[in-house]
C-alpha cells in the first residue's frame, strides 16, 4: 500500500485483485491517454477522484506515480488450489491443447478480463466432465469469481502462459496458406 | 501414438482441401491443431487433449507441409486421361474458369472431373475424349481419395494457361466486375457517370452469357452447339468479328 493524499491505495500485486489488475493495465492499454491522464485515471478507479490532483505539484505527483509504479521485489507461490463458492479447482503448470486454444482465443478477442478467464482455463474442477468445464458459462461464472481474488494467485500462471506461446512463436511452425 | 504423413504424397485431397480451408484468424494453436487432426486422420478431441508440447513437437516434426506440394500431375487417373488446356471447349472452359475464380482449393475436385476424360478409340482408330455432357459435381468424389500431388499440379498449369489467354485475347475481355459503388462514391459523381458504370458492371457480369447469347444471335437452343466449340476456334472467330466489325 501506498499512501496517496492521506489515503491508502494498494499496489502491489498481494493487494490489488485481478479485477483491479485488468481494469488498470486496460487504462494502461489505451492508447488515446497519455502518461499522466493514464495515471489520474488509475489513481481515481482505485479512490482519489482527479480533482482532488489539480492542485497537486507536478513533480510530486511524478514522485507519487513513481512510488506507486514501484513493485517489491518478492516471490508469489504457485497457488496450486482454490476454494471457491465450496468448490474446489485445481491447475496445474501443464496445459494442454485444448486449453491453449481456449486461452489464445481469449487473448486474441478479449480486451478486458482476459487474465481471470486465462485463470479460469486453467483452473478445473475435479467433479466435472470436460464439457462441462470448458462450457462457456461455466468459464464465465469461475471467471467472475477469481476476478475477487489478488493478483499474486494469477503471476506464476501468467508467467508460465508467456512462456509456452513465446516457444511456440520462436519455432513458429504454422502452416502458411498454399495459394 | 499419433501418425502424421510425411510428405503431401501421403495426403488425399479430401485433407488438402479441408486443410486449405482452415481459419487463419483464430490464432496459431487453432490452425495447428486443426492441421494435424486434418493431416494425422484424428478427431480433433484427440489432439486437443495431447499436452501443448505434443504438439509443438508434432508441428516441428511436419514442417514439410509449410510449403506446397509439387506442382506435377498425373496426365492419367482413375482410367480418364488429362485433356490439354489448348484442347478445352468454351463451357469446359467456362465452367474452369468460374471454379478458378471461386476458391479453386475448395472447387479442385470439380476442377479435376472438367480435366480427366474417358476416353475411346473411334472407328479410325483414333482415341477421342468423352463430351462435356455430365454434371462434374456428381464426378467430383472420385477424385477425394487421390494423393493430392496426382492433381495439385493441374492449379498452376490452368492459371498459367488462363493467363496467357486472357493476354491473347485481351481486347475481347473488358476487365474484372468492379465492386457495386458506395453511396459516398454515388454521391460524389453525376448520374450519368453512374449509369454508364452500372452499365459496364451489367456488361460484366453477364458476359459468358452475352458472348453466346451473340454467337448464336439470340437462338439460344443452339447455346449447346456453340458450347461445344473448341474455345480457341470461339476466341478466334470473336476477335475477327470484332476487328471486321461484323
């Protein structure tokens, strides 16, 4: 947590939720924002309406911006299991192809709440049959729910989709079209 | 244990043609696994429940199929033989050149029925090819089953070919149908620019139709006769027509 204008705002990734996390890194995303408005923007879903920084110094909201930017450098334990609305979903650091493919097509189309659908991909119910978990609502409604839970769960997942796509762009294999 | 075929010899060209119809917007997994279910004969769900390493090895493994196959065909299959392009009637060509332009992939087995010809020896002792009076599309299935390096040819030998006629007899074709205009572009032109593009589109659109409808002047009963026609001996008659001005 930092404090900001005697207000306490998390930012660090065992604070904030993935819902936080993805509705700051969609304004983040914006590319009709510039730096400043990106941050006033952040600041203000997590609390501190912009007028409350019109006054503000310019160099001290760089310092505040500077200090809310800056990440402890810590672990962040593979959670390897979630309880959930009295379910239990378990992933595991293997994905197989039909997950990629789920979590490629949501990358690919979803602009907001990609990370806890990613999550939600990988995160499976022991009682369910395959059709049942990959069902689209199904994917939604765990979605929905994981989206509470803090950042920290969904980095080493993160981290470890980047990794199996960025091999598979290095080898990039795919077929071209034969025209 | 999944089997990939290891060259495009080993891929009929039922897969090749459901292959080349694979989406290639819905990302890399998708195209590659939907590949290899193709290519391997397996349902997808199989290979959608191999690990994401499986598969980019199986992937890495099949880079053959990044490039085309080879561009030779059979001149004989299925006991029909391969009638010359320079040979073609003007409906054989027609209708060739209508698959072409249509997703030639999608239409290759339509494509390959209008090329590969029964054939006889006449009572000269001369062997003469079958008439285009069959529906190709009910002929089409035989050809699924066929490598696709017996056929795949075929699609470069016509473009070049169609190419050269087009080049030959470049003063008889006006030109590829324009898209229909905007309302933006309707708007910025007066209404008899308008009405002489829409007339052109018209000419365009039905220009097969045109072109026999005026070589048989209008009887259309005898569309068939002129459809028969060797579509050089068509072309040539057209273009003294059209430079005797008859």
């Amino acid at each position: 947590m930092i404090n900001v204008l005697n207000r306490e705002i998390p930012n660090q990734l065992d604070e904030i939720t993935i819902e936080q996390f993805e509705t700051i890194t969609e304004i983040n995303n914006n590319q009709e924002l510039d730096p400043i408005d990106k941050h006033l923007k952040v600041f203000a879903y997590l609390g501190i309406p912009e007028s409350e920084f019109w006054d503000y110094d310019v160099a001290d909201f760089i310092g505040v911006v500077k200090d809310f930017n800056k990440l402890e450098q810590k672990e962040h334990p593979t959670v390897e299991e979630l309880e959930l609305e009295g379910f239990t979903y378990k992933a595991q650091m293997k994905l197989t192809v039909r997950d990629t493919k789920m979590i490629e097509k949501v990358a690919l189309h979803k602009e907001k709440g990609y990370i806890s659908e990613m999550l939600a991909i990988m995160f499976k119910r022991e009682d369910l049959t395959a059709a049942e978990h990959y069902a689209d609502a199904h994917i939604k409604y765990k979605a929905k729910l994981i989206r509470k839970l803090t950042a920290n769960v969904a980095v080493p997942y993160l981290i470890f989709i980047a990794e199996k796509i960025s091999q598979q762009v290095k080898n990039d294999t795919s077929t071209q079209a034969v025209e | 244990m999944i089997q990939v075929p290891k060259q495009w010899s080993d891929v009929t060209v039922e897969q090749f043609i459901e292959f080349n119809g694979i989406a290639k917007d819905q990302g890399a997994y998708y195209y590659n696994s939907e590949a290899l279910s193709i290519l391997a004969d397996e349902p997808i769900e199989i290979i959608e429940d191999l690990d994401v390493d499986e598969l980019t090895e199986l992937i890495k493994e099949n880079s053959w199929c990044v490039s085309e196959p080879s561009k030779k065909y059979k001149h004989e299959l299925l006991g029909m033989k391969f009638k010359p392009f320079n040979k073609l009637t003007l409906y054989e060509y027609i209708d060739l050149d209508y698959y072409f332009i249509n997703n030639y992939i999608g239409n290759l087995t339509n494509i390959c029925a209008i090329c590969y010809r029964q054939t006889r020896v006449n009572e000269w002792g001369e062997e003469i090819m079958e008439p285009y009076d069959f529906d190709c599309t009910l002929r089409a299935d035989k050809f699924l089953d066929l490598p696709i390096t017996d056929v795949y040819g075929i699609l470069q030998e016509f473009i070049k070919y169609r190419d050269n006629f087009l080049k030959n007899y470049e003063n008889l074709f006006s030109g590829e149908l324009d898209e229909d205009l905007t309302d933006e572009e309707r708007q910025e032109m007066d209404p008899e620019e308008i009405k002489e593009i829409e007339k052109e589109q018209s000419l365009a659109k039905w220009s097969w139709e045109q072109t026999i409808y005026s070589l048989t002047k209008g009887d259309i009963t005898k569309s068939n006769k002129v459809g028969a026609l060797p579509l050089i001996y068509v072309f040539n008659i057209l273009s003294m027509k059209k430079e005797l001005d008859i």
